[in-house]
C-alpha cells in the first residue's frame, strides 16, 4: 500500500457519515468549533480489540482501520481505535473544516514513537489534541499548562527550557503520573506509517485494553482489571467475571466479538513467537 492511502481527502466521506451521526451543526471554524468535535470524537473508545482482530485476518500484512472502516465500527459495534487509527480520524475530520494541523510522535515508558497525537495551529498559537489519550478539548502549548479532564483529574502539560520538549501528566488527588513526552515537531505521513506498521507487533498488542472518558468520568479496563472513576461507583482492581461480559458492560461491544478478540489474541501471540517479536515470558 502507498502513502495516497494517508491523503485525508481521500476519506471525507467517513467524516460526512461523523457529522450525521453525531448531529455537528457545520459552523465557522473557532476553539469551540474543536473542542465540540472533540467532545463527540471521545465516545470513540481507545480500543485494541479492532486491531488485534485485524492483524489476526491477515498476520503477513498490516491493515490500516481507516475513517470509513471506524465509524462503521463504531455505529455497528461500539468500537474505536487505538492512538494511530483515531489521530488518522481526527486529523481528516479537522481537514475536511480547514483546520491547520500536524502530526507528533511521542515517547512512552514503552518506547520511542510509540503514542501519536496533532498539533492544532490556530491564529498564531499552538494546540494539543490527544484523542488516543481521549482529550476532549485542545491543550495550548504554551510552555506550562493544566486543564481539568473531569472532577478531582487533570492533565499538565510542561515544557522543558533546555531542549523544548513538552511532557504531558495525569494528576488526581496531588499525584502525579507522566504519560509521554514529545517535541513539536511535524512527522510526515511516511514516517506516520511506518511507525503504525511497526505498532502491530508491540506489547501493547498482547492483551486486551479499552478505555473511555467523558467531563463525568473515566472507565480503563486491561485484561482482568478495571478502573472506573466517576459517577456513583469507583472502583479499581481485579475483576473475577468473564472479561467479554465486563466490556460488553461499560462499553457496549458485542461479547462475541470481545470473545473472538481473545482467540485473535492467542493466536497473534504464537505467531508473534515464531517470527521473533517480543512476546510475555508466559507465551509457551
């Protein structure tokens, strides 16, 4: 597959199909404009379970979950995407409004380039948007910065004088957790697939995950554990039910679908195994 794939024009008619669903009046361009598309954008869930499903119909050859193959999902399915697939989204949704935006690459305790995001430019001043982290309304760049993400959570975003590079953390009840850092620096569509191809054969690819946020609360779950913040019921830990009746619970994704995520998953994980990529120690 080429990079005329990765033209954003090339896929308005997924970002038509965002706007009648989700009822966006076409209006102006402006910072509530965004923050409105966002807030609608984060009912996409981050969620591998596409992905691992994907790569397991065809190991050999990477299959990219483009904007039309997302709100399909999502209208059928209640699924999302992980961080590359949804940026994509984002991104053309923004193109098709005239948005100027770029692409980042960020590091996490995983690795180097292994979360991505954009970088809104809107009249002389600069804007992260984080949808695979769910951010739901942009964060300026302006060296030191903290914005609410729901009761008692937020995020700050800081700059470091000496080389410029931006670090963004969660913080609830005083502490602090850094998630990633990167420099605001343009990658181009090239290196965008290269790194989503590569992204394939992570860890991160050996179990199951899906988080979802909203102004009321947050919901995270990885295999057996849970964390769900906000609302009536808090909770984090183990969780002793079957893991496709847990999804189906709080992010309504068919259990047969969650059920057939996880043979995708065993399987991927032996071929993973017999191609050389890193795989848990538990993997016979």
């Amino acid at each position: 597959m080429d990079n005329d794939s990765f033209q954003t024009r090339d896929h308005f008619s997924a970002v038509k199909q965002f706007i009648r669903h989700f009822r966006i009046e076409d209006r102006e361009t402006s910072q509530e404009h965004v923050s409105r598309i966002l807030r609608y954008f984060a009912q996409l869930p981050y969620e591998n379970l596409s992905k691992i499903l994907r790569l397991n119909r065809d190991f050999g050859s990477p299959s990219y979950r483009f904007p039309e193959v997302i709100i399909d999902d999502y209208k059928q399915y209640k699924l999302g995407g992980t961080c590359f697939s949804l940026t994509f989204f984002l991104k053309t949704i923004l193109d098709y409004y005239g948005y100027d935006t770029h692409l980042i690459m960020a590091d996490m305790n995983a690795g180097e380039n292994t979360h991505c995001a954009l970088v809104l430019h809107d009249r002389g001043r600069q804007f992260l948007l984080d949808p695979g982290y769910l951010l739901h309304r942009p964060l300026e760049l302006t060296g030191d910065n903290q914005a609410d993400l729901q009761p008692n959570a937020s995020v700050l975003l800081l700059q470091n004088p000496e080389d410029g590079r931006f670090s963004l953390s969660t913080v609830k009840n005083r502490n602090r957790v850094r998630r990633y850092s990167f420099a605001n620096v343009p990658t181009g569509f090239g290196d965008f697939r290269r790194h989503w191809d590569q992204s394939f054969h992570w860890m991160t690819m050996h179990g199951l995950c899906l988080s979802k946020r909203d102004e009321n609360g947050f919901i995270y779950l990885h295999n057996q554990y849970l964390r769900k913040e906000g609302g009536d019921l808090n909770y984090k830990g183990k969780f002793q039910e079957e893991v496709a009746e847990v999804v189906h619970q709080y992010f309504g994704v068919p259990k047969e679908l969650i059920r057939s995520a996880e043979q995708a998953l065993r399987d991927n994980l032996h071929f993973d195994k017999e191609l050389g990529f890193k795989v848990p120690k538990w993997v016979q």
